[in-house]
C-alpha cells in the first residue's frame, strides 16, 4: 500500500496485494496521462517526495482513474509525520486516534507518534473525488459488444423469498436488453415450478433440495448457455438497462468484470460509488462478467456454504489473476435486504452479526478469507477494526452515534467478545487445514 498506516484503515483491502504481475494497483505518476495528472491536487506539504506521488496516486485510483499507466511494483517506507498527514486528508479523525492508539500500544516511539498527530492536526479531511470529465462520451458511446448481442446467462439463486423473487424477475421481464437466458437454482422449502409459469422470460428453473448457496451458483454457470454471465439475487430490485449498462461497460473500458454497485432501499447511492472506478469489491448480487473467467480462476469455494464472504474470495482471485474489474455505477441495483429467507435462513445478517449473540463473530469464513490472503496480523488488525462497531444490529451499522456507544460496549463485554473471536478463529483453523474447495471449470 502506498501509505503504512493503510495497513490499520484497510488491513484486508484488495489493493494490499500485488497482482500476479507484480504491480500494485497504483498508477506511478509520471505514466498518468497529463489529462488526468492535471485535475490531481499536489500536496507539497509532505515531508518526503515519494509522499506527494503516492498521494496524487491515491487521489486518481480513488476518483476513478481506470488506464494503462505503469504502477508501482513496491512502495518505500514514509515518514510518520506523512501518514498521519494522509490519514487526516482521507478518514474520518476518529480513526486516525485509533491509528494513533494503536501505534502507541504496539511500542512506537510515542514523542514521535504524538507530535507527528498533534502537528497535522490542522489538516482537513478532503475525501474522495471524483476526477473530472474522465469518461464524458460514456453517454454517446456506441458498444460494439452490445451490438453483437451476445447471450447473457443471468444467475440467481432462491431460497424461500417467491414473494421477493417475484419483483426482481418483473424486473428482468422489462429489460432493453432481450437476448438473455435467467438461470433460478430453487431451494425453496415449499418448491412451486408453477410460479415461474407468470413470466414472459426465457427461464431455466433447478430444484435443489439442499440449501446450499455456493452449489447453487456453481450449478448455474456450468448450465449457462451465454458467453457473459451476470449475477444476480433474489432481493434486489434493478432498472431496464441493467443488461445493457454492464455490457456497455465490459465493452468501453475493455474488462473482464463488470462490478455494479448497491444500495439500500430508501437510499441514494453512496457519493464514492456513484462513478467509474477500478472496483475494490466484487459482489455476487449485481455483477456481469465473461465466463471465461471462471475458466481461469475456477467457480466459487464451497468453504463459504451457509457463511459469508464467498463473492470477496471470488473476487481477490479475479484480481490477482489480474483481470480488470471495473465499478459500473449504471448498473445499479436497490437491495431490498429481505428479512427472511436466503442467508437469513442460515444464520446470520451479514459477515459479523450472526444471529445468535453468543454465535462465533464474525463468521468463521470472514477468519479463513483474511488469513488466507492477508495473514494473521492483517487479520487480527481488521477484527479489532470490525468486532467492536457489529454489536448493533445491521440495520443501525451507519449510525455513527451508536457506533460509538458498540465500541465502548465491546470494552465493557470484552470477555465475551474473545471468547466469541477465538470460537471462530477455531473454525477458520479447520477451513484452512482443508484447504480451499474450488471446482475447476471446464
């Protein structure tokens, strides 16, 4: 990573990997195109030189810089003062406390850590920007690809959710896009081949009698007929482009992957998801991607059946295989987060709230997708980050007043919230002496 103290911020982020060719995910700033390098704001308050470039770096991955600039093959060590610097210009002040506690308990030089804190206090936290104009003819774009008219797969699996299911395939029932085939893997307790007779789409319904997610993917895009596939879930809602948009994306940036973006229902879309950008997350519930990628990188570890996190070990194996993953905020679905069904029939909301409070936290599969490409420290760091602030329910985990109130909780039940990690850390030992359960794609 370009900054140190991105280690404690993004302890399991994907671009803290290197990609199989040895390139970081950071464009070295004399290969950015000037067009772009000039929209980029120089910060020459740095102490070191490296800082400036790995800031202006920064600032372009994040704005949406999708290119073909050289990046960084390794990043040199920065002075304390320049990460405190950069974790003030791009997170909120509590965590750079956090980051300050953290290096005080982990026996870093504490007149050091305390001055460097103390001495950038006056920075301002600027965020993340988009960089202007970068893809202005997206709008005139004439796709190619979407006038060969390629068959499309559509993915979904269900489980107990007809009511839901329902929409989203209306959904599908008015897409500008018609050459697609939808894939439903039915593991519904009350299985109905009927409700699918409403439709006026081309459906392929499975029956699978065990409830198991990952299987009912695999199964799917073994039986895909088209050359794309796109996912898709049973509790999202998604607009008559959905089709084209990510095939137009495939086509204008050239990539692999086709990575749409969520939101809540009620919601607007997130400031920092509402353009283009290399995608720094991979979902399985809005997504369109070739299937030769699969071919590559093999179909989705069953060691995430009935658990969470298998969509972010798909998608670090994309990455480092190096295919280009791109953010496509035009392919957007609202997620209506079913309170039944699905996952929820499982065991748990999301990767750190199982249902049961004296549950394993987070799920076991969180622990064997961290320690797996990230190693136990980065794990431990991403826990300690994660664990406190999951104490309140989901539907609550934006609310930063309770957040606050769940840290401080977390200090008081510590005892219990050890005994929890350590139950799961259990179970992620076991996974990883299993090793993982990939299918390779013929």
């Amino acid at each position: 990573m370009p900054f140190q103290f991105l280690s404690y911020l993004q302890p399991t982020s994907y671009f803290r990997r290197l990609k199989n060719s040895g390139n970081s995910q950071y464009p070295k700033v004399e290969a950015l195109p000037k067009k772009e390098l000039s929209y980029l704001k120089e910060d020459a308050s740095y102490e070191h030189p490296m800082s400036v470039a790995y800031d202006l770096s920064w600032q372009a991955v994040q704005g949406g810089y999708v290119g073909n600039a050289e990046t960084y093959r390794e990043f040199q060590a920065l002075p304390v003062i320049d990460n405190y610097r950069f974790a003030r210009k791009n997170f909120h002040p509590a965590w750079v406390f956090y980051v300050l506690m953290l290096r005080l308990v982990s026996l870093h030089n504490p007149v050091k850590e305390i001055g460097s804190w103390w001495n950038t206090r006056n920075v301002t936290r600027s965020g993340i920007k988009q960089v202007p104009d970068l893809y202005k003819d997206w709008d005139g774009y004439q796709s190619g690809l979407l006038t060969q008219r390629p068959l499309v797969s559509v993915v979904i699996p269900t489980l107990n959710r007809y009511g839901y299911l329902k929409d989203v395939l209306n959904d599908f029932e008015l897409q500008d896009y018609k050459n697609f085939e939808v894939i439903v893997v039915d593991q519904s307790d009350a299985f109905d081949i009927g409700f699918y007779d409403q439709f006026d789409l081309n459906i392929h319904v499975i029956q699978q009698k065990e409830k198991a997610l990952w299987l009912a993917r695999n199964i799917a895009v073994k039986q895909a007929k088209g050359t794309l596939v796109a996912l898709s879930e049973d509790d999202v809602r998604i607009q008559p482009d959905w089709i084209s948009s990510h095939i137009r994306c495939l086509d204008y940036f050239a990539a692999d992957v086709s990575a749409g973006v969520f939101y809540p229902e009620g919601k607007s879309m997130p400031k920092e998801r509402s353009f283009f950008a290399v995608a720094s997350q991979f979902a399985t519930g809005n997504a369109m991607l070739y299937k030769e990628v699969f071919k590559k990188v093999g179909l989705f570890d069953r060691q995430f059946e009935k658990q969470r996190m298998g969509d972010g070990e798909f998608g670090m194996r994309i990455y480092l295989s190096g295919f280009r993953s791109v953010s496509n905020p035009y392919a957007s679905c609202v997620d209506v987060k079913a309170g039944v069904g699905g996952l929820r029939d499982m065991g748990s909301w999301d990767a750190f709230r199982p249902s049961s409070f004296f549950a394993p936290r987070p799920i076991p599969s969180v622990i064997y997708f961290y320690r797996r490409y990230f190693g136990d420290k980065a794990t431990r760091l991403a826990l300690l980050k994660t664990v406190p602030i999951s104490l309140f329910p989901y539907q609550l985990k934006k609310n930063r007043p309770l957040l606050l109130v769940a840290a401080l909780l977390s200090i008081v039940i510590c005892p219990i919230i050890l005994l929890q990690v350590l139950a799961s850390w259990r179970l992620a030992n076991k996974m990883l002496k299993q090793g993982p359960i990939i299918e390779i794609f013929e």
